[in-house]
C-alpha cells in the first residue's frame, strides 16, 4: 500500500479501501493525492479506463470535506450523463454508506420529493447534468445560491466529451454564472480517459478566473493492447456479394457469441442490422439469444436492460453499441471489443479500446471492414476503412495521439441562449448589465465584440425575443418566452424530431422518419409492426412481430482529422507488413499498394479524368475538403470557369473549362478574402447549424459559417500547393 497517500485519507476512505481488499494505490490516485490536497490549484485527471479516475478525484476531495466539513453542498459532480450520473451515485453511496455524507442525483428522471430533499439538507455531493444545471440556475437561482453558498469542489466527468462542443461551452458559462451568485470560486477537477495535449484542457479547466491549472496520471496505469483487422471485399455480383456478406456475419458470430462482447459501429441502423443478423444466426444454430442494442434512440430503460446484462450476467453476452457506451457507464469486465468499419476518431479507438480488458490489464479489439468492390472511378478501388482502421491503430501505437480539440471561433448561438437564459433568472436587465452577464462569460469574452452583441441584441429585439421596456431595461419578449419556457430550451445540442415508438409494455425508443401503418421493422434488437400513429403526439403504436428491415434515423458521419488522412497516405506508400492484419485485410491492402504504384495515384494530387474533368486529392481532412468545395463551387466559380464540384470524404472532382495547371494558375493569382463569408455561402443560402440559429442575424450566421465550419487560410495554402504530374 503507498502510505503516504493512503495514511493521508480520511478514515472512512481508508476503512473503506481495506472492506474491498485493495493491496495498493494506482499511481494516478497517489498523483492526484498530492496534487489535490498539496495545492490549490484546478487539476486534470487524466488516464486510461478504469484506471481508477473516480476514486482518484473523490477520496481526497471528500478528505477535504470530512475535515472541514460544508455549511451547503460541497462537491457538485457533473456528468453527461444520465446513465453515468446514475452509476457514479451507486458508487459514491457505497463509499460513503458508513459516513454521514449524503449523495444527491439532481436530472430530469430524479422526482421531486427527492430534490426537495436534497434542498432542506443543503450538504454532501450532488451529481448533475449541464442541462439541469443549466435549468436550476434560470429558474430556480435563490435555490442554487442557498444549495451551492459554500460550494469547494466541482468535479467533471468524461470532460474531452464536453471539449470542443457547445455543451462544453455551456458548462464553462454555468460555472461562471454560479460563482457570480454564489460569491466564490470552487476548485474544477476534470477526469478524462483520452487526451493527447493536456494544455487545451487546463485552459478549458481554469477558464474564467485567475487560478492555473495542472495534469496528472497521464503516464500511469499501462496496459496490453491486442489488435487484430480483418476484411471482406463484396464484389458486384448480387449472388455473390450475399455470400460474402453471409462469410462476413458468421466470422463476427464466431468472434462474439462466447464472450461478453461489445461490437462498436458507426450508425444506430448498422447496430440494428448487426444484432438481427447474430440473431438469426444463433437461431438457425439453436444457439442462445445473448444479443442486445445500444444507442441513442433504443429508450432509456432498453438501454439499462442492456449495461445491466453486460455488468451482470454470468455467461455470453454481446451488445451493439454507437457512440452511446464510449463514455465510462460501469458495464463490468469485456473479454473483448469488436469494431466495424473504423472510427472516424482516434479518440473514439482509445474509448472503445479501453472498454475491454479491465480485469486482466489486456484490452482486446478487432476491427471488421467490409470493401464493396466498386470500378466507378480510382478511388473507388482503394478500401478506406481498412486504411482509416490501420492509420488510426498507427497513430496510437506509435504516438499515443488522438484529435487536438477545436473551440468554436464565433459561437453565436450560445450567445443568444445564454442572453435569454440570463434574462429568465434575474429579470430585467439593462443593456450594459446583460453584456456584463453574459459577453464576459468566458466562450465570448474574447472571441465576439460588443459590437457583434450590439447586433444580436438588435435582432432578437425586433424578432421579439427580447423586449425593451420604457426605462430601458431589457427583458424576455413573448417570442423569447415561447422558447425559453419549453423543456428542451435547457440543452444547446441539436433536438432530433423523433416518433416515440410505443409497445404496450412502454416505449422502445424513437424514429425519425415514421413508418405507415402495418409497415415492420426493427428497434432495439426486435421487429415491430405498426398499428396505429399519432401524428399530434408523435407517437407510433406497435406490436411484436418478425421482420429484418431496418428503420433509418438522419445524421452523417464524423470529421476526420488531416492527420489521420495523412497517415492513410503514409500507409499505401511504406511496405510495412502490420502484424494485426488478418489474411484476408493483408491481401487487400497489398492490391491497394500496387494499384495505387501502378496508377500513380500517391504521386500527383490532380488527377485527369477527362477533357474538362479532373480530380483532386490532397490527403487532407473533412473539414478541408469541405473547404475547398465551398471555395470552389461558390465564390470562386465564375473567376475559374467552374461547371460543377462533386465531393467526397477524401477526394473531389471538378468540371471546368480550365486544363488542371490552367486552373491552379488562375487560383493562385486570385486574392481570397479570409474573413469574407460570400467566398463559402451564397447569398440565399445561410445554413442554419446549431440549435438557437434561428434567433441570430443573417450576417452573425454567415460570419459564424466562415469561422466555425470552414478553415478558408488552410483550404487556400493545400490548393495552392497542389502538385500536377506533368
């Protein structure tokens, strides 16, 4: 046992480490030790899944307030989950069940008689989302400022997830607005499984007041890795693309069905389809039924049917998962991960790899692609999954990297809400009072001017979501009101318009496009048939039945990062034999090398596919792709004789009447203005892309466009230096 750190805990901790035989200290919870009760500064707690990050952060925190005891709550935890709040309760109740430190959930499925509770105690932990943070705040601030008056910790959890996300940004003004009503400034401690420049966190951490921030854990708790990748080519032919879609199920079968096993995939649909695959399966074999699903749309009580049989059950048990268990839901001890297709993120690898192995110390995943054999154009031969599953395993392996995290340059969308937010919890304000409430809030202080606000507040007063009243003062319009007063006004992520689908036993989860009556299909690992709907509610009313359709929810793919285009690159180009490639994924990415050699396809970065046609294929990522195709199929179009832009995820191909070197000569002459939206958008075409745009200027829309979505300096530098095979 490391007794420095241990002899340092409060008794209760140190009675409790010994009731669950622990014969040592895991060096992040010594570091943290130290850190934590040896300065006063924000820490990061940074390592591995299931390195013991919790206790890492609660045990000397909870020392802290065992020998000072809180006048109100002492710790607030924030989660971003439900599911994960509702874990970390149990466990903190077990921690504490032989002290008198009470733990308070506080989210939308909490009841009242238990936040009323919770309000008359005043003491202890209380474990909250952003959104019910957010909520407690605007309507409730007299209840915040006597829960939170003497607030010394607030704890984030899973807080890469929140980095880089206007939900992030949220919290970072929540944080700011509390220690505003409540007169001071509690220490932040975040816990984070996957970060590779820990500088972006501790500024994330630290933001808004004067006290730095510090890491630790971040070279602790090592671990195994086994990797393996295997690939199966569907040719064009229908009977046998079946076949070899057959090969394909029965080799992740064979990989899954003895095990507790988790099969990450990147679509609720392709989750669906895979379980009603292994389902058949297991019946055609007479074998059991150990299959679930997981993901955003499955409802909440399907999905804790689901983490409990995988936490609990004794024998075979596999669920498909999206995005939804990457986060540290306790959901037992995996022998194995199973990924199809390839993450679009590094991050999302070290997640899913992390999920595996927490008992042995050796994580286990295999990576499953299929290549549908396609001759359409060059790029259609090379097989991007496995390459993105190989440059992704590279990346890790060799560097430990995952994704740098991008703050929003222009996020005017929060603005407006945080603007209505703050009008709801103090009432009227005036102009010079609301900009010192919320333009000072840290995402805005130094990233939109007071005339940018001048202009919003300009808007939303003539659209009436704010109202000005004689003496000046500024409050909530009727419009402002409207949306103010809905539930889901407390969330700044997208709502997605979803039919709740409804059994007789309760819901099932939802859909966003609505079958017709009689119409079957899947959810949730089940087939359903549709009885009746109602369109007022939104509701679909189902039966049991048979079927292997599959429903569709909107949404696209991830962003990935240059770097991971790049290393794809690097990977047809180095011989390297990869000693996690399976038979069948080696001899795919051998035809991928020399068909890639034969055509030149690595050595230029335009290639001719036609009279008045080419291709362009920097290597480069989503979002400068992206770029580049708005450059060019909008402000620059006319000047470079353009006819049509058809882009991919990694490559584009242009119609002009200009021959390739013709075109970058013209390019590089032209003068591109870098803060001018009208190069990316056109005029009557202002997308509207985060959840509160409605209530933002036209010119603040096209202006947050330009700088949150597109990268107009690094798209300009890639085209001008472009090379062409002469």
């Amino acid at each position: 046992m490391s007794k420095s750190a241990f002899e340092r805990y409060a008794p209760f901790i140190q009675e409790y480490i010994y009731r669950k035989k622990w014969t040592d200290l895991r060096e992040v919870q010594v570091e943290a030790c130290e850190a934590i009760l040896d300065t006063n500064k924000h820490v990061i707690i940074a390592s591995g899944t299931a390195s013991g990050k919790t206790e890492a952060a609660f045990f000397p925190i909870l020392t802290l307030l065992d020998q000072r005891p809180s006048d109100s709550i002492g710790i607030m935890y924030i989660g971003p989950l439900k599911a994960l709040i509702n874990d970390q309760f149990e466990r903190l109740k077990d921690l504490l069940e032989d002290r008198d430190i009470p733990v308070w959930p506080w989210h939308g499925d909490v009841s009242q008689t238990t936040k009323k509770k919770a309000l008359k105690t005043a003491q202890g932990v209380l474990q909250i989302t952003p959104e019910s943070l957010e909520a407690l705040l605007m309507r409730h601030p007299g209840d915040a400022r006597r829960l939170f008056s003497d607030l010394r910790f607030v704890v984030i959890d899973e807080i890469h997830a929140l980095m880089g996300e206007d939900r992030g940004l949220q919290v970072l003004c929540l944080l700011s607005r509390l220690e505003s009503l409540i007169g001071c400034k509690p220490r932040r401690i975040g816990l984070s499984a996957t970060l590779n420049d820990y500088q972006p966190a501790m500024d994330f951490l630290s933001a808004g007041g004067s006290v730095g921030a510090i890491a630790v854990g971040i070279q602790s708790h090592k671990r195994t890795i086994s990797l393996c990748a295997e690939s199966f080519v569907v040719p064009e032919d229908e009977h046998k693309a079946t076949e070899v879609i057959a090969k394909y199920n029965e080799f992740i079968y064979a990989n899954c069905h003895t095990k507790k096993c988790l099969i990450f995939t990147n679509s609720r649909g392709n989750a669906e389809k895979t379980i009603a695959d292994m389902k058949n399966i297991a019946k055609a074999k007479q074998d059991r039924d150990v299959f679930y699903v997981h993901h955003g749309s499955v409802s909440a009580s399907l999905r804790q049917e689901t983490e409990h049989a995988l936490r609990d059950n004794e024998g075979p048990t596999v669920a498909a998962a999206t995005l939804t268990l990457e986060l540290g839901i306790d959901i037992g001890d995996l022998d194995s991960t199973i990924q199809l297709g390839a993450p679009y993120t590094c991050s999302s690898f070290v997640q899913r790899l992390g999920r595996s192995g927490r008992r042995t110390g050796k994580s286990q995943m295999m990576f499953v692609n299929l290549h549908d054999e396609k001759h359409k154009n060059p790029f259609d031969e090379l097989p991007w999954d496995l390459l993105r599953s190989i440059a992704i395993i590279q990346l890790y392996l060799e560097e430990r990297w995952v994704e740098p995290f991008e703050q929003k340059k222009k996020p005017f969308s929060l603005l407006a809400h945080q603007t209505l937010s703050a009008l709801m919890m103090y009432g009227e304000l005036s102009p010079k009072e609301l900009a010192r409430n919320v333009l000072l809030l840290p995402p805005f202080k130094n990233t939109i001017s007071a005339d940018e606000y001048k202009e919003l507040l300009r808007y939303m007063l003539q659209k009436d979501y704010i109202q000005r009243m004689d003496d000046g003062g500024l409050i909530v319009g009727l419009k402002g009101e409207k949306i103010a007063n809905h539930f889901s006004f407390y969330a700044v992520f997208q709502d997605e318009e979803a039919y709740h689908v409804m059994a007789k036993d309760g819901e099932i989860g939802t859909l966003t496009n609505c079958p017709a009556v009689d119409e079957v299909f899947v959810l949730a690992g089940r087939s359903w048939r549709v009885i009746s709907i109602d369109e007022e509610r939104k509701n679909i009313y189902v039966s049991q039945t048979k079927s292997s359709k599959i429903p569709s929810w909107t949404g696209t793919g991830g962003d990935i990062h240059t770097k991971v285009v790049r290393r794809m690159k690097q990977v047809l180009q180095e011989s390297v034999v990869y000693p996690y490639l399976q038979p069948n994924a080696a001899n795919l990415l051998a035809q991928a090398r020399m068909f890639a050699m034969e055509t030149g396809l690595l050595e230029s970065d335009i290639l001719q596919c036609g009279e008045k046609s080419f291709f362009i294929s920097p290597w480069v990522g989503t979002k400068e792709i992206r770029t580049i195709a708005k450059l060019l199929s909008c402000g620059l179009k006319n000047q470079l004789d353009i006819y049509s832009v058809a882009s991919s995820r990694y490559y584009l191909q242009v119609t002009t009447g200009l021959r390739p070197e013709e075109f970058l000569e013209k390019f590089k002459e032209l003068n591109i203005s870098l803060n001018d939206p009208d190069v990316i958008l056109p005029k009557d075409q202002t997308p509207k892309v985060d959840k509160y745009d409605s209530m933002v200027p036209e010119s603040l829309l096209r202006s947050a466009f330009l700088h949150n979505q597109m990268c107009v300096p690094d798209a300009i530098g890639i085209v001008n230096n472009l090379i062409i095979e002469s």
